[in-house]
C-alpha cells in the first residue's frame, strides 16, 4: 500500500506531461487544474525535507493520489465523449 502511494507522484507528473500533450481546449484547461496545487505541496515537502523533518513526504503521499485520478478522470471523460 505504502509502495503505491510512493508511486502515485512519479505517475501524476507523467499523465500531467502527457494529458498537456495530447488534450486540446478546454480539456486541456482541465487537466491543469491540479497542477497549481501540486507546485505548492512539492514546494512545501522540499521545504519540510531542508529543514530535516521526519514527515516531509506526508503532504505529497496524500495529494498526489488525488491529483493523478483527477488527470486520469479528465483523460477517461474526454475519451468516452470523444467516441460518442
């Protein structure tokens, strides 16, 4: 499960590069929508681990889920309207 969560961010920022790419308009805009947020938790855990805090990678294991299933969602979306 740990293993999972650790994976999460690695895999967000590679569907944000990709959903940038591939999506057009609006959709586009869409997928940007978690990425403001995700600039302040990565620069918030950075921070955290400077400062030699045992928990700095808590903020970025708990958004960072979040953030990858709501590019995924947006890719899912934009794919079932496109075929219809």
């Amino acid at each position: 499960m740990i293993t999972a969560l650790f994976l999460c961010f690695p895999a967000y920022v590679m569907v944000q590069v990709v959903a940038v790419w591939r999506l057009r308009s609006g959709w586009r805009w869409a997928s940007l929508v978690p990425l403001l947020p995700m600039i302040f938790v990565v620069a918030a855990t950075v921070k955290a681990y400077n400062q030699q805090s045992n928990l700095w990678p808590l903020l970025l294991l708990f958004s960072s889920p979040v953030a990858l299933l709501y590019v995924l969602a947006i890719f899912g979306l934009n794919l079932l309207l496109r075929r219809n």
